[in-house]
C-alpha cells in the first residue's frame, strides 16, 4: 500500500520554514527521500534507517518514528531550488529484498 | 559520483513496435536496478527489480511477456516494451542501487515514451 505525504501541495516564500509528513501503514526498515522537478528524475537527499535517527542535508533535515511508521522532512530557511515535488520511499526490507514504494507525493512551490 | 545514465531520452513510435531502453550505472557497479514507470502528476511506480545475471522479479499486474527486462552486467539493465500500445506511453524510469551502501537508488534522467 502506497505510504501518505501531506500536505499534498505547499507554497512557501523564500526564507520560510516547511515539514512534510509521509505516513506509512505497514513496518519499516528504512525511509528514503527524494526531490524530483518537473520533467526530470528524482535526486536521492538522504535515507533514515530504524532507529529513529535524525538526519541532516545542508538545510534540510528528516527523521523517522519506526513506531509511528512515519517520517517527516524539514526544510528551513527554504530558497527557490527548493521548489519540486518530494517522495518519500518505504522499505520494509533489507539485503537483496529491498525496493523501494513512494508516497504520494508533496509539490513544493517556493516564490520570491 | 553515482551517475545512472538511460538511453534514449525520448521515443515516438507506432503501435505495435518494440522499443528499448537502456539504463547504464557509469561509476559505479550495481547488482541490483530497479524500473518505474510514472504517469503524469503522480507517483512513481515500480515495475521490476533487475538483479545481475537472473531474472527479473515483476510486480503484481506487471505483464513479465510484455516488459522485457535484461541485466546483462553490472552496470547494464535494459527494459523493452514489446508490442507497444498508446496505453504504455508513460515515463519510464530507471535506478540503480549503490552496491555496499545503505539501500540509496540513484535514478537514471527517465525515458518518455509515446505510443501513437
């Protein structure tokens, strides 16, 4: 089942602060993000294993409640390269059975 | 580093061609890549696991005859979408997982293919 991302749509002015949630309804190994802009494929930013530890990518930082089965990206102080839309990708395993399943997505729009 | 390049980038073909498209890890080697397939506005979703020398594993709904998929090397998957109808035309996207990393996929710049 395809984890949740809200909010579906975000519009922020350059300099504000923003957090997308992507919610899961099974168990979790790991939590990856990405960033994709139109028309092109999705950058890898960062992956969260179990365990809950909160990671950080220049001004944008994620973490993961395993308990929750959730994650949530933090994007501060945000600047227009910022603007795409982000997934969020679910694994429930490790080793040679790991893939990936992507949320539903949030589209980021940052203005002047 | 962690390039995946995919060829070609665009394709425009009748109905009931075969096209294929290539997925290429540059600088690095991957064991495993992955096919997704991406309609417009939303989410990508996965095809097919490629693993290196055996056969693909498909998702549920995902016709194995008509999504031909070959991991030739470790740096090599190929997808050919035979027969192809107006109903493929889609954006296809190729990954490659980061042998002896955490589990990161690197994408491939995608292939949009249109079926006329």
């Amino acid at each position: 089942q395809q984890p949740v991302q809200s909010p579906q749509a975000v519009i922020l002015r350059e300099g504000e602060d923003a957090v997308i949630n992507c919610s899961s309804s099974k168990a979790l190994y790991s939590v990856h993000w990405y960033r994709q802009k139109h028309g092109e494929a999705p950058v890898f930013l960062m992956i969260l294993l179990k365990g809950g530890e909160q990671k950080g990518h220049e001004k944008i930082s994620a973490s993961f409640n395993e308990k929750k089965q959730q994650s949530s990206l933090y994007l501060t102080a945000s600047q227009l390269s910022y603007s795409g839309t982000y997934f969020c990708g679910t694994d429930r395993n490790t080793g040679t059975a790991s893939k990936l399943t992507f949320g539903t997505g949030t589209r980021l729009q940052v203005t002047l | 580093g962690a390039v995946v390049s995919q060829h070609p980038s665009r394709v425009i073909c009748k109905s009931g061609t075969s096209v294929k498209i290539e997925c290429r890890s540059l600088d690095f080697q991957a064991t495993t890549m992955f096919w997704y397939r991406q309609f417009p506005k939303q989410s990508l979703m996965l095809m097919a696991t490629s693993n290196e020398g055996s056969k693909a594993t498909y998702e549920q709904g995902v016709e194995k005859d008509k999504f031909l998929i070959n991991h030739a090397s470790l740096t090599l998957s190929t997808l050919t979408v035979t027969s192809a109808h107006p109903e493929d035309s889609s954006f296809y996207i190729c990954s490659a997982r980061l042998r002896g990393g955490l589990g990161e996929q690197f994408f491939g710049p995608g292939t949009r293919l249109t079926v006329l």
